[in-house]
C-alpha cells in the first residue's frame, strides 16, 4: 500500500548482474535488466527504480561519462526513454527513485530496458556502494505498464548485500560509572571508514590500564570474521577513575576507552547507556527490527534501546511483531527493551513525539493510517491521535513516557505539552541539534529533562553516523541515571528526568547542588498535582525541589571521553558562566574557525558551508576538521596560504583547525552564508563571530592551545537562587573533538 497490486505477475521481470556481497562505500558497475510482461509498456508509459528514503548509493546522473555514478539506459526495440534521478517523487519508503519514461514508441512483452549504474565502459570509475552494511539492499522495481502512472511492484526484485570494509577506527567502550566490587566488561570493535562495525581485522593487541583493574589480559587476540570482542569479568574493587589503553603489538596506542567512575559499593545510581529512537525497514529504516535491536546490544553496545518507527506505517502485524521482540530482547540485569512508536503527525498539529511504554500489550494511537490499508483496527479503542491534544488525552492513564523529537517534522511544544507524559526533549540526533527545542520548554515554564538519540534510518542504532547522506550528524545517546539496568529503574530515571544527553559519545557527567538547609524533593511535578515527596539538602540532575535558601552550592564532575574545551553553567535560558580548562596565557598558535546553526526549524534546516579560507602575512603548519562525518566534504584543497572545504550543518556544528607559524597576518574566509576578515593577533579566549542569520548561523574565529589534555574538570560555584520562579541549574559541556553534553536541569524554586 499505496501501490496498484493488480497482477504484479503480469508485470514483467528483472535481475542483476553481479549479485553478491559488495563493500560499503565501494565503486561498482550493475547491469540491471527489466523484461516487460504480457502488456508492454505502453507509450509515456514508465518504470520506476527504488531506493530507501535513507540510502546514499549513487548518485546517479547520465551527463558526464567519466565520473561517478554514470549511468546508460536504452530499449531493446530503440524506444526513446527518458531518466530522471529522483529524491523524494515516490511514495515512501522508496523515496529515491530511478525513473525511466518511455516517451517514443512502446514496448512490447518480451522487450527490455538496460540501466548500467556506474557504466564503466566510458571512463566512469563507477558508482558508489551505499556506505552502510544491509543484508538486503532492492532494486524495488515498480511498473506503470499501461500509462496511469499507477504502479505495481514486481513479485520479486533484485537484491545484494552491502558488508563493512576493513576496520580503520579503533573503540574501546568501558561502562561510564559502576559501584566498586561490581564485574563488568570492556566492548573492543573495529568500524570501517563509514562506521560500519567490520569483522575484516586479525590481529593481537595489548591492554593497558591506567588504574588497577582485576581480571584484565595482557593481551587479546581478534580473529577474521569476528565483530571485535567482549572482555568479561573485569572488576575494580575501590572508589577510583580507571580507563583502558588499546597498543599494536609494538606498543602505538590505537585507542582510549572511554573512562570509567568507579562509585562506592552504596551508590544509589549507576550509569547506563541508551539510544531509545530509530528505525528498521518496516518503516523507513534499514534491515529488520530484529536486525536493529541485535546491532544496538551487540555492536553498539548500548545497554537500553526502544524502536520508534513512524506510526502511520505502522501495521497491526508489525505493532504486534514490536512488541513480541522488545519481549525478546528485554532481559533484566543484561539489556532493557523498550516497546513504543514515534507519534509522527504533521508539526501544525504537534510534530513529532516519541511514546514509550513500560509493558507490551498498550494500544497504538496513530497520527494517522496515512500507508496503512488496513483500518479495522480503527475503533473508540485505538481511534487515531490527529493532534498532539488527542494524543495526551489518548495516552492519559497509561504506563508511559513521551518525548519531544525533532526529525523531518519538529515537535512544537508551545502548541501542546502534557507534563505529567513528556518528561523530556530531544537536543540532538542524526538531524541535527536543536537546543532552540530545549529553549522553547524554558520559555514555556514547561520541567523537563533532557535526552539526545540517533533517530537512525542506517541500522546501526547506537553508533549512528550519516554517511554520505543529507543527515547532518552522527547520532546521539542518553545516560540515564538509575539504581540497576532494568525497565522500572529506567523508568523511573526518564521520569524523574534523571539522565544527560550527548552528541554519541561516552562522557562522564555528573551535577549536584547542596543546600543549608533541607529542601522538599518530589518526585513528580508538584505543579502538576499532588506528589510524593522526601526532605534531602542534595539535590541531582533532574530534581524538583522547593527550597527555603537564597543561594546554593553548584557541584560539577565531568570525566571527558577526549579533552574539554569549555564547559557552560545555565540558569534556563541565561548563562551564568563559562569555564575553560585553558587561560589566555596557554593559548598558541591554533586558530579554530567554527561554523554552526540552520536555515530554519523544519526538513530543509541544512546549511551548506562550503568555503575558503585564506592567510596572508603567515603560514599554515597543519589542519584538522572536526565533526565531519561525511567522508565526501571536509578539506578538499590545502597549502601554506590557502584552506578549501566542504561542509554542513543541521543546528550542530563543525570547523577546521590550523596550526599557524605564529600569530601575525590576516585570515580572510569566504562562505555563501557570510565572508569576513580578521587580523589573526586580534583573536583570543572569546570567539570573534560573524552572524550569518538563520536559525543561529555564524562563523567564530578564536584561537586556542596547540595542544589540550585535561580529561577531568570537577568545580563548585555558590549561585544565587531566583526569589521567584523556578532556577534551573544545568551544563553544557563541549570536548576538543567537537562532542558535546548537556545535563537535564536541577529545578529550584522558594518556598
């Protein structure tokens, strides 16, 4: 549905040749033969080539016969054809589409039509392999044979395998915080230049710890055909901070495992990873729901995880199919499972919204049956949620939580909110970031906590990167903050809003404030009605307190999975102060130029950045990117003087580092959205910025250490409490490498 189904038999047949496996991201050739059926095809009658909404195979294009992507079309019996290369003009999932008119003459059953994708035979190298692993990636062949441009898919199409390359990029991934005495495990893996986890490595390694870790080898061997491995038993019996060094076998270091906190044996919180947002290709994503929960615990490694595919594609089947794998997969103590949807309804009436349920069995409230033939399920039970009002008053009652997410649509909470249900927004996923989402609940009085996921359509929920594709980061996780890995403590912390959101890496992050005196913790919203409540004068992210102090004392612990550049301390929308782990008297000869922001809230957010930059009066020694994640942009022409890049932005950000022979001469850039100059001995601790308008757009020019190495920033600050209203205590923190953290506010309010 919505296709035709009128005797896809008919329709004729297609096949490929090679079939096979092929690597991801690799230049290939395909021959792809469609043979017409017992109609033809009748004149401006046409077939169309699918691929996945979130696919970056190709591109194709028929204009240049020596580069990429070339592709050659042509009828058996020389009818004219038309091609066009297509992203969003067919219905979804198949969004991208190959689509091929016969404008002259007909076909006739038995004729046929050749595509070469990437046709070499005129100097093309190719066209590119999809740079994420699928074990099924279609050729969705669909026909019009009788000119209605009502199509009908054939019975069968073509399909390969896409594999991972050989492992480049080296991770170690530790838990972030433990209590003492308590076992654990080290996750080693391997991804291949796209971030596909790659089984293409032999080798031995050394581990070395900076701590003492019981139960830890010497050294580990990973074998061909192997994901990377799991390290069991490892145990740190007192109260420290421990991380773990991965060596070639003559000793260069290959990575550093994030760190881990080692918490007293008492602790009433630990720490446990999720990514709770994706899709599998049900829906819109990539490989099976059963291939996607399988990835996030045994590749991604991550330790909670819901699936939230759009629900008006949603069947009852595949509802049912839901929540019998989050069944499966749930196993208390190893792996929390979560069964929801994503609520996907136009932003006018809500934009989108992530439900989670706590138990199987809970009724699905759709937007709409929008790709959903089938609509018995329609009743005053399961009556559809055509706003986000019906959808509160639907879920009302009901074990769950709901989050705040902005995709292809944006959730508008200003339109509608239910507290006691949305416990949450989402900053950052592979879309973007979206503090302005945060922002808009600050403005609105609205008490919530703060989470990030990756929303992936690649299959590789956890480890999400884009790719070559329009999404513009990599994919996001939350930390949730609870007593031990199973579903009521993890319900309780999304509650109790009681987790911090990252840009999908494995920081250490922990807030608290203390006060004179005893404060009233509830744990529910007491603006929202009576709650329950205990007498505490500590409080921790995600607290709701009434408080009889003026002032209290800030506590900051952040352990950095790579230095920390600044760290921000906000009262709501205010900034109260920013700390550097580096003074003006360590700065070198590293200017930073950073580009950020959007073109606006919705699907068309991207910001292209693609530049120059230019320095006279001195000379460039080096260049790093950061955050590019897109193999095809980045640095694309470097010398002494001069700088080229490529580059977008969804909300998030990115920029380019360079090393300068000293701190003389003028920079000068140049991008569409603004150009501008500076002397480069005018720059200094705080950002130059050049505002490019937008949804926050700029580029910032600041100079910074050569070289940064502080891991580990603990601060307290005494701050002073609003006398009316609530204060709502929370950081941002931002790496060296461009990840970025941000904790769910502390909620204070006077007596």
């Amino acid at each position: 549905m919505p296709y035709s189904e009128y005797r896809p038999d008919l329709m004729g047949t297609a096949r490929l040749e090679p079939t096979g496996s092929f690597e991801a991201g690799s230049l290939q050739s395909f021959t792809l033969i469609y043979t017409a059926g017992c109609f033809g095809i009748d004149d401006t009658g046409s077939i169309k080539i699918g691929f996945r909404f979130a696919t970056d195979f190709g591109p194709v294009q028929f204009t240049d016969p020596e580069a990429q992507g070339y592709t050659t079309i042509e009828a058996s019996n020389g009818a004219t054809l038309e091609a066009k290369w297509e992203f969003k003009r067919n219905i979804r999932p198949w969004s991208r589409s190959l689509y091929i008119n016969v404008v002259k003459d007909f076909l006739a059953p038995g004729d046929t039509i050749t595509i070469r994708f990437g046709d070499r035979r005129f100097g093309s190298p190719g066209i590119r392999m999809q740079t994420y692993c699928e074990s099924e990636f279609e050729f969705h062949v669909l026909v019009d044979a009788i000119a209605t441009y009502d199509y009908v898919a054939l019975p069968e199409s073509p399909k390969i395998g896409i594999a991972p390359g050989p492992g480049a990029r080296w991770q170690a991934i530790l838990p972030t915080c433990v209590r003492a005495g308590t076992p654990f495990r080290l996750a080693l893996k391997i991804d291949d230049k796209w971030g596909n986890p790659s089984d293409r490595v032999d080798r031995v390694i050394r581990l070395v710890a900076d701590g003492a870790i019981s139960g830890l080898p010497a050294t580990v061997h990973i074998r061909m055909k192997e994901f990377g491995m799991i390290v069991d038993g490892l145990r740190v019996d007192v109260p420290s901070e421990v991380s773990i060094h991965v060596l070639d076998d003559i000793g260069n270091e290959l990575c550093r495992s994030n760190p881990l906190l080692v918490a007293a044996r008492d602790a009433a919180l630990v720490h446990f990873w999720g990514d709770t947002h994706g899709q599998s290709n049900e829906t819109l994503g990539t490989n099976t729901a059963r291939e996607y929960f399988e990835f996030g615990r045994d590749n991604a490694h991550v330790e909670v995880m819901g699936h939230q595919g759009n629900d008006f594609q949603i069947t009852g089947a595949f509802w049912r199919e839901l929540n019998a794998l989050a069944k499966e997969f749930d196993e208390p103590g190893k792996f929390v499972c979560l069964p929801g949807y994503e609520w996907s309804a136009n932003t006018a009436v809500g934009g989108d919204r992530n439900v989670h349920y706590r138990n199987e069995g809970e009724t699905i409230f759709r937007s709409s049956h929008a790709q959903i033939a089938d609509t018995t399920d329609i009743g005053d039970e399961a009556a559809d949620a055509h706003t986000a009002h019906d959808l509160f008053d639907r879920l009302k009652g009901k074990d769950c939580v709901v989050a705040a997410h902005v995709g292809g649509r944006y959730a508008d909470i200003k339109y509608a909110h239910d507290g006691a249900l949305e416990t949450a927004v989402e900053v950052h996923s592979a879309w973007g970031t979206f503090e302005w989402l945060v922002h808009d609940a600050f403005e609105m009085g609205f008490r919530v906590g703060i989470v990030a996921n990756s929303d992936g359509h690649k299959g590789r929920p956890g480890a999400c990167y884009p790719g070559a594709s329009f999404f513009g980061s990599q994919g996001g996780l939350t930390c949730f903050l609870a007593e031990r890995l199973d579903r009521d403590a993890i319900f309780e912390s999304m509650r109790r809003r009681r987790h911090y959101a990252t840009t999908g890496n494995r920081a250490f992050v922990s807030v608290a404030a203390e006060l004179a005196t005893d404060a009233t913790v509830f744990e529910r919203d007491p603006a929202l009605g009576p709650s329950r409540a205990e007498r505490s004068r500590r409080l921790i992210m995600g607290d709701i307190a009434r408080v009889a102090d003026s002032e209290v004392e800030f506590f900051v612990d952040v352990a950095g999975s790579a230095p920390i550049e600044r760290l921000d301390i906000l009262d709501g929308l205010e900034l109260v102060e920013t700390v550097r782990t580096y003074s003006a008297a360590l700065l070198g000869n590293r200017i930073r130029l950073t580009y950020e922001g959007a073109e606006y809230r919705g699907r068309a957010r991207t910001t292209t950045w693609n530049g120059s930059l230019t320095i006279e009066g001195n000379r460039i020694l080096r260049t790093v990117v950061i955050n590019n994640w897109n193999l095809d942009r980045g640095i694309k022409e470097e010398s002494a003087s001069h700088v080229a890049w490529r580059a977008v932005t969804t909300g998030n950000y990115g920029a380019i580092d360079l090393w300068l022979g000293g701190t003389a001469g003028t920079l000068t850039f140049k991008t569409a959205p603004v150009s501008g100059e500076v002397p480069i001995g005018d720059l200094g601790v705080e950002p130059r910025t050049f505002e490019a308008g937008g949804l926050g757009r700029a580029i910032r020019l600041q100079r910074l250490p050569d070289a940064m190495a502080e891991h580990r920033l603990r601060l307290r600050r005494k701050l002073a409490l609003r006398p009316s209203g609530d204060t709502r205590l929370y950081v941002r923190i931002q790496q060296e490498d461009g990840h970025r953290m941000w904790t769910s506010p502390i909620y204070l309010f006077r007596q």
